[in-house]
C-alpha cells in the first residue's frame, strides 16, 4: 500500500471482492448504511462537518486549530461531525468533546489500513461504504469546513461544492481552513478552470478561505436562517430537522436580545 504499512493479502482480496462483486446482497449493507445513519443522525440538531487529512500529526498547527475550532463550535452549541479517524478527524472531535455540551460524532469507514476510530467522540457509526458515509457526513451539516488533506479530503470538497453548485443543498457554507496549503488549489480554479470556462466565476464565491477561526464560526451562525427558509420553501417545515433547527435559531436570537 502507498502509506508503508502492512496489509495482509487476504484482507485486501476481501475488499475488492466486495468492491467488484455484483451480488445482490451488497443491497442490503447498503441500505444497512443508510438506516442507521437516518436512525442515529436524523434529530441531530445544528452540526457542523469538519474535513481533513488522517494523517495529520498532533504536533502540526493544523490538529492544533482544529482541536481549537471543535472547541470553538461547542461553545455555540454546534455538534461537530467527522470521519471519525486519526489526525484533523480526531482533533475536531477532541476540541468538541473536551468542550462539552454538544455531541461530538464520528462516522467512521471499514477500510483494511489506516481507518482506525479516534476516542474523542460521543457518537459514532462505522460505514461499509464511502458514498453512504458521505451522505450522512453532508446531509444533517450547516457546514462544511475543510482542512488540508489529501486525495479523501479533495473528494469531500469537490463533492460539497457540486451540491451547492447544483443547489442540491442550500445555504450551506463551504470554508477552508490553511490559506497557506489551499492558495496554490484557488490559483489553479482561477487560472485553469475558470479561464477554460469549466466553471462560472461566480462558483468561486461558494469558497470562503480564511484561517480566521472565530470568523467562520460566526459565518457559520448567520447562515441557519437561510437555510431554515431554504428547508421551509422545500415543503420541510414538518420534518424534526427543520424543529430541531428552528428551535436553535430561536433560542439564539433570544439570547442575542438580553445579550444586547
């Protein structure tokens, strides 16, 4: 494998013969995903996703402002949900849970290296598959907020920019954390795409770049009014998500009067 570590052969023939296979019973762990993802997901209230490298070493700046924003989102009363593994995962988890008073979640994936469940979390799930782990990850967030990472952290970004782009979801910020790491990723949208006029240059607005922890926090609150009259347009204003979140925003201008 590409990280060095040692994989015995028997476990990777399993997973690509559970990759490859059409057998039908694949449906059913499928569906398995989804249900206890809706089950233990669905009256989540306000959360926030974070994003980012496996491999990210405690003593990197980037576990540091992590563990730094989970805090951060406790504080406010967000939920913080992740991947559920190791570096930039483990570290918004840590921050959440030694902020307390929130859940702090990790949706973790059955892989045959490197995934390994981190213990900072107050929930947590483990997926067979990477695309039903994926909806959960950006169903139920008010936000996706990604640090650096590699090729698994790329995908989730350019995933979550397609559903806004597409307007799939609305009113879903898109923030990312290491201007220094994604400044070369903004100059490539710029010069390459956009010029090429493989995307609109309004998409580039769906990004917000900034290492401003206590900004995206803040970005992040003035948000969930517009996607509480998104989710009111879409018929949703029944549903236990649209309440849950209501009754957060509600609680939240209250406090912003006496406050004032």
């Amino acid at each position: 494998m590409s990280n060095g570590k040692h994989v015995s052969k028997e476990v990777v023939k399993r997973y690509v013969r559970d990759i490859k296979s059409a057998d039908a019973w694949s449906m059913f762990k499928i569906m398995a995903d989804f249900v206890k993802g809706f089950d233990e997901l669905g009256e989540l209230g306000p959360a926030v996703t974070v994003f980012g490298s496996a491999r990210t070493k405690e003593d990197s700046k980037y576990y540091k402002m992590a563990v730094e924003f989970g805090k951060k989102l406790a504080a406010k009363k967000f939920n913080v949900l992740t991947g559920g593994g190791p570096g930039i995962m483990e570290a918004a988890n840590r921050g959440a849970f030694e902020g307390g008073g929130v859940e702090s979640i990790g949706l973790n994936i059955d892989l045959p290296f490197e995934q390994v469940q981190n213990p900072y979390t107050t929930k947590e799930e483990t997926f067979d598959y990477f695309f039903s782990r994926k909806v959960m990850l950006v169903k139920y967030s008010l936000a996706y907020v990604i640090f650096p990472g590699g090729f698994g952290t790329l995908d989730e970004l350019f995933e979550a920019l397609t559903l806004v782009q597409t307007r799939k979801v609305e009113g879903v910020r898109i923030f990312l954390v290491g201007e220094e790491f994604y400044n070369p990723l903004i100059d490539f949208i710029e010069e390459c795409l956009i010029s090429h006029d493989m995307i609109d240059i309004s998409d580039i607005k769906l990004i917000t770049i900034s290492d401003d922890l206590d900004y995206i926090v803040s970005e992040i609150e003035k948000s969930v009014n517009v996607q509480l009259t998104g989710l009111k347009k879409e018929g949703l204003a029944n549903t236990k998500y649209y309440k849950t979140l209501s009754s957060f925003f509600n609680e939240r201008k209250i406090k912003k009067g006496k406050d004032s």
